[in-house]
C-alpha cells in the first residue's frame, strides 16, 4: 500500500486518475459478466420450464413463439422437435 502522505499533489492526481481508471475496466467487465450470467440463468430457467411440458405443450408454445415474431428457428428450435 502506497503512502500517500508521502506523495506531491501530482503524484497523487496520477495516483488517483490510475484508480479511477482501473474502477470504469472492472465496472465495464462487471457489465459484460452481469449480461452473460443473466442470459444463462433464463436460458437454464427456461429449459428446466420446457423439459416439465407435454410435447402437446411444447408444439403450442412453439406456435406462439412464432406468432410473436421471432423469425429464426434456430432461436428457438424446430417445433415438435426432440
């Protein structure tokens, strides 16, 4: 640890533009890791939902899905599909 006593007005000005610095990374990372571990937790939650429906269910939740405009089956799968 730094003795900032001992330090001129510049040195801790640099001092404390280097830790602000560092601050906005971690922050920037943080952001990144949040997003990535929120997507992968409603991803886990929604498999677990979809393994607990009938195939029935399945078909029907696929439909909607589509009625609501997500263009790409490989989004969400092949409907009916195992």
């Amino acid at each position: 640890m730094e003795n900032y006593e001992d330090m001129s007005i510049e040195q801790l000005e640099k001092e404390n533009n280097k830790l602000s610095a560092r601050r906005l990374e971690i922050k920037s990372e943080q952001m990144k890791i949040v997003a990535v571990l929120e997507r992968k937790r409603s991803e886990k939650e929604a498999a677990a939902k979809v393994a607990r429906m009938t195939d029935k269910e399945k078909q029907a939740m696929a439909r909607v899905i589509q009625a609501e405009g997500i263009e790409s089956t490989e989004a969400v799968g092949e409907p009916g599909a195992k």
